[in-house]
C-alpha cells in the first residue's frame, strides 16, 4: 500500500519506530507526529495498528513505548545473537577481571553499535549502552573496526567531520590515520581519555572462521597507570571469542571460560578497586 504522496506505509512505520530513542524510550501520539512530520492522525492510526500487532505497546498513561513483539522477531533470526552468545562467557570473565564496564561492539554504517555490556555499580564513566552509538574515530571499539574495516570506510571517516571529546580525541586526519596504523600494528587499540578524560578505552578485534574482523570486545577502565595490566585480559578474551566462532579452524563452542584467561591477574589492583561513578 502506497499512500498518495508517494511514501509506503512500511516507510512510515520505520519512522515511527526511528522517532524512539534510548533516552526517550516513552511518546506520546502528539511526539511521534512531530518527529516524524506525520499528521497526528496518521500517527494515530498507525501507532494504534501498530499495537494491534504488538511492535508497540501502550502505558497506562496513554504513552507509546516499543513492543516486546518486535524485540522477539528482531532476536529470533538475528546473526547477533550467535556472535553475542559466543562472547559471553568470556566477557564475564573480563569482567570478573577488571570489574569495570565490558563490551561488545560491531560496525553499523559509519558508527560502532553495542550489541551487549556488562558493568558494575561503581564503574569508571561511559557512555556506552546497549544498542548505543559511537562514531568510530573516538572509540575502542570503533578504532579496531575502522582500522580492520574497508578502505572506502575509512576514508570516508578521515574526509569527514572527527568530533572532538577530549584533547585526546583524534580529531585530525593525520592524528587518527596514525592511531589507525598503531591498531593494525600493535592488534589492539589503547584510548586513554579519547571520550572522557577519567576513561580508558581498550579493545580487540574478533574474527570469524574466514579471519574477517566482525566485533570489537572493549573494556572501560579508569584511566590510570595500571591500564596497560589490561591489554592482555582483552586481547586474550577476544581472541576466545573468535575461537569460538571458528577462527583458526575451531568452530566449537567452548561454554566454559578459556583456562588461559581465567589465570590473567591485573598487576594493579586498583582498577578493580576504583570507585569512579558511572
């Protein structure tokens, strides 16, 4: 069905569903026609077909929020979910490690996409969340797709605006070619203070059973002089996870954690013990 305009009904409902976002997870109908450019009584319509089917769902209070019937058809076929399975066992276990925020990024457009995080209570700062965002010149986890990611993605990054968070951010062409060089040569990216000053990002590449790079297994930590202690806690980790995807010629699943990173200790306890809220 294609209204007069010329717009599918499919293209309004993706914009509905667009007008969402993690910090506005609630709308009202009068909100999503705004932000759509919808009448209100399109909107209306839509929004309440939209419920009938259970994409979305009504609060008491009249306000739309997305349904759990889009989240369970999204998961059903979702080559995620067996990317996110695989790297969960040892993300815990990092986890275990470092007590601070562990991540798992995969590249989406020109940004990284967070397809799971574990965190603490009193975890370092991030700004990290599931099914969040980052550019990809500013991240951990998005200097390892971007460096490992096609020529015409980077180049397209390097010709573009580079947000800068910090004074540490590479926010220059030639600044982030150079830390894109240093990835691909050291396997890992090392981001102290790219996003936050108080934060150190450090991140993996983790390939399928071809050797392709597909996610990135990040942590956040504070940003102090115990951080290189963590490097080997990731790359250790990540390179489970590819194992466990088939890199190397292992396509089996081991559920338990690698033995290899269970036995890594962090030379400075601090990180663990830091009480930087989040």
């Amino acid at each position: 069905m294609r209204p007069q305009n010329g717009e599918s009904v499919l293209a309004r409902a993706v914009r509905i569903f667009e007008a969402f976002t993690p910090e506005e997870s609630a709308l009202t109908v009068s909100e999503i026609s705004r932000r759509t450019g919808l009448h209100v009584a399109t909107a209306s319509r839509l929004v309440a077909e939209l419920v009938s089917y259970g994409f979305l769902t009504r609060d008491d209070d009249r306000r739309v929020r997305i349904g759990m019937r889009l989240w369970e058809l999204a998961t059903r076929a979702s080559p995620s979910l067996s990317l996110r399975n695989a790297a969960m066992p040892f993300m815990e276990g990092v986890h275990d490690v470092v007590g601070h925020h562990v991540q798992l990024g995969v590249l989406d457009g020109d940004e990284v996409l967070f397809l799971e995080r574990l965190t603490a209570p009193e975890a370092v700062i991030n700004y990290t969340r599931i099914a969040g965002r980052l550019p990809l010149h500013a991240s951990s986890s998005g200097l390892v797709l971007l460096a490992h990611g096609p020529a015409d993605l980077r180049e397209r990054v390097l010709d573009g605006p580079l947000d800068r968070y910090t004074p540490d951010t590479p926010a220059t062409a030639a600044r982030l070619r150079a830390v894109l060089a240093e990835v691909r040569r050291q396997g890992y990216a090392y981001c102290p203070g790219y996003v936050h000053p108080d934060a150190l990002g450090i991140a993996a590449p983790v390939r399928d059973a071809r050797g392709d790079v597909v996610a990135a297994l990040a942590v956040i930590v504070p940003n102090e002089a115990g951080g290189p202690s963590v490097v080997p806690v990731v790359r250790t980790a990540a390179r489970g996870v590819s194992r466990a995807l088939g890199a190397g010629g292992s396509s089996s699943l081991n559920p338990h954690l690698n033995p290899s990173l269970k036995d890594l200790s962090l030379k400075d306890s601090s990180l663990k013990d830091s009480s930087l809220t989040d």
